[in-house]
C-alpha cells in the first residue's frame, strides 16, 4: 500500500518546481508528489513530465484546463489519494514557503497516532515568518485570531497551507461541500475535521516567503476568508437546530 502524497498545486511556478519535486522525493522513499497544474503559460508541466522521466513511479501529473483554484486542486488530489489507497495525504506550496525537510516531522506525527491532521504552525511556539512584509503578516496573524473567535476551533493558525491529513480524515469529509479557495478553504478543511471529532495537532515551523515567481494571493481571497468564515459559523449552528 502506498504510503505518502504530497500535493502541490501549481500555476506558473517554473522557477521552483524542479527545484521543490527535487526536495520533497529527497526526504524518503515514502513521498510520492502529486502536482495539479492549472494549465501554467510558463511551461511548468512541462518541467515536470521531464521530471516524470526520471523518476517515473513517484511524480504524478494532474493538468487541468485552467485557472479553477487552490481549493479544487486539493480537492482533485485528496480524491486522488483516497482512489489509491494513501495512508496520509499533504498539502504543501511550491515556492519554499514551506520547508521540505518538515515533511518528516509531520508523518511522525500521524505515524505514531498523535493526531489525525498535523498542521505546519507559524503561531505556536517555536513557529516563525520570515521576509513577510508588514501588512502581510497583520492580515495573516489578525485572520487567525478572526477565525478562532468566530469558530472556536482550537488551532493558532487555521489559515496555514502545509498540512498533513490521515487519509480517513479526508474520507469522513463531505469533499463536495467544501466550496472555497483560499485561506477560507484551510479554514474550512481543519474545521471540518474537528467538528467531526477528529484530532489536530500543531507543529512549528519556519515559514518563508517565497524567493522566486510571483505571490497569487489578492484582495478576493482575504475577503472570501472573511465572510466565508462567519457563514461557516452560522450554517454550522443552523444545522444542529434544524
């Protein structure tokens, strides 16, 4: 039985994806890497079907028509994983954001049982940014706590992107309904899977903004995060009284 799937969604993202696909299969055996590309104008799938010819049996290309977001290049990989029997499934950036090397630290978690989803941490101890500028990191640090007032959900940092799910957690989610496609989508994710009982655990991590291409991150995916959270809320309290 397959073991690890890392899924890195990409769009436009040549100058790191030999780079990350490198990084990611150095750390085991164990990780396989799904990226699902929203049809790059700049030849990144290309990069990786020559990738894909040297190491045949653990990338693995999606190519889709084109730009339909982060979410539902998620989505396309968790059903991926659980149509090939993956014990754990990851989400990870493609620009180094996201250090490759803590890719172990997260599958010892969800090895050993510690929890069902480990979540890669900027705000608990030990966790950091760094090179965000200032206005970046408000909107990220005052989104969490947003979202932990409205939610309750116990995770400091629910709009992290690297995270790493046993695959019944992504089983027992209704993956049809997760509608977002940005930081609401993280969001809806880990709240998914607390309000379904299931065990999140965070880990610190350095994250890092990314060096090379180009951030995609715009005024309509803080502002879906917003509203999308408190309507999560509100259709979550509806649901227990109906």
């Amino acid at each position: 039985m397959p073991l690890n799937l890392v899924i890195i969604p990409t769009y436009n993202e040549k100058e790191n994806i030999e780079k990350i696909l490198k990084a990611v299969i150095a750390q085991s055996d164990d990780f396989d890497v799904l990226i699902v590309d929203d049809n790059s104008s700049d030849g990144t799938a290309d990069i990786v079907k020559k990738m894909q010819t040297i190491y045949p049996d653990r990338i693995i290309l999606i190519q889709r028509a084109g730009k339909l977001g982060l979410g539902t290049a998620y989505i396309e990989g968790f059903k991926f994983g659980l149509e090939h029997n993956y014990s754990f499934v990851y989400e990870m950036d493609a620009d180094f954001s996201h250090n490759p090397a803590d890719l172990q630290r997260m599958y010892e978690v969800l090895k050993s049982g510690q929890a069902d989803v480990v979540v890669g941490s900027r705000y608990v101890k030990g966790g950091s940014v760094v090179n965000w500028p200032f206005d970046r990191r408000a909107i990220s640090y005052g989104g969490s706590l947003y979202t932990r007032l409205i939610t309750w959900m116990p995770v400091k940092d629910p709009t992290a992107g690297f995270i790493g799910y046993n695959a019944k957690v992504l089983a027992a989610i209704d993956l049809q309904k997760i509608q977002f496609v940005g930081y609401a989508f993280q969001i809806q994710m880990k709240f998914e899977a607390w309000s379904l009982g299931f065990v999140i655990k965070e880990i610190p991590i350095v994250f890092k903004d990314r060096e090379e291409g180009v951030s995609k991150m715009s005024g309509s995916i803080v502002k879906e995060a917003a509203f999308g959270v408190l309507g999560m809320k509100i259709r979550r309290l509806f649901s227990r009284f109906s």
